[in-house]
C-alpha cells in the first residue's frame, strides 16, 4: 500500500496541471479619422459557449477622470456592464487600467494573478466589447478550448472601435 500511495502522489506532483496554460490576447485599437477622438473604453472578459458570464480579465476605461469620474461611463460599455461591471466597485486590482491609445495592444493572463487557474476545462469566448465617447460600440467574440492541448491561436476583427483580435493559447 505505502508503495502505490507514493507512486501516486509522485505522479501528482509532477503531472503538468491545466492551469499552467497561457492565454495571450492582442487587439487593435483602430486609429479612427474622426474631427474629435476619444480612446475607447474596453472591456474584456470569458463567457461560456451560452454567453453566461464566467470571468473578467481587463477593463480599460479613464482613471485620471477627478473623484473617479471615468466609472460613470463604464455603463456604455453595455454587454459587459450588464454581465459583470455594475456588481463591480471599480478599480479592481489586476484587472482595471487605463484607456489605451491606437495601435496593436497585448495582454497576458496565466496561473493564479488572473484566475485562469482555476477555469474548468471546456469551450468558451473571449470576449472584447469597446464603446468610445463621440463613437460607436463594438463587441467582438473569440471562441477557444481550455486547457490548450497545444499552441493554439483564434482570431475575429471587428469594423469600426476594434481591429483585429487574436487569442494565442500555450499548455
């Protein structure tokens, strides 16, 4: 008994766990030729394949504003704020930052800081929603498997407040 015991939790110990996974996400902040541009506020997020909520990871919006002003505008970023945002009391640590300026943007989410450990395995969505002052409102799905199995990469563009969004995913 002793023997197989070891055995067993010397194999547990050196199995990879799944959340030892990555999950990088890139995403165009599409410069827009507009008379008055505002950075966008974004939002992203997982959600199952039947779009119930299940994780944030990021939420960009305007920290500088006086008395945390720039939450009043989070509500536009709307999908989300009905999900998730309004239960929140913003700034969250690790997942609220500042707006970001056009250009390619990246993001990482690993391990423990980002929860990710603890995603079941199974298919979900990444999610980016962007609503921008003086624009428009854009959401953007990524579908993907987790744990990954092998080096994975998804992608999806969007029209106007998004450019292109790619999730790479590492074991």
């Amino acid at each position: 008994m002793r023997i197989s015991y070891s055995f067993v939790l010397g194999a547990a110990l050196t199995t990879p766990a799944a959340f030892a996974a990555d999950l990088n996400v890139k995403v165009e902040i599409p410069r827009l030729n507009v008379a008055e541009y505002h950075k966008p506020y974004v939002a992203f997020w997982v959600e199952n394949t039947d779009q119930t909520f299940v994780r944030n990871l990021s939420v960009w919006y305007d920290l500088k504003k006086k008395d945390n002003g720039g939450t009043k505008w989070l509500k536009d970023v709307r999908q989300w704020w009905r999900k998730s945002g309004r239960d929140l009391q913003m700034p969250v640590d690790g997942i609220s930052g500042a707006t970001r300026a056009p250009g390619e943007q990246q993001m990482s989410f690993s391990g423990a800081k980002s929860g990710m450990d603890k995603l079941p395995a199974g298919d979900y969505v990444l999610v980016a929603e962007a609503s921008r002052e003086a624009g428009g409102r854009e959401v953007v799905r990524v579908p993907f498997a987790w744990p990954p199995k092998s080096t994975q990469t998804a992608q999806a563009k969007g029209e106007h407040e998004l450019g292109a969004v790619s999730v790479e995913l590492k074991p």
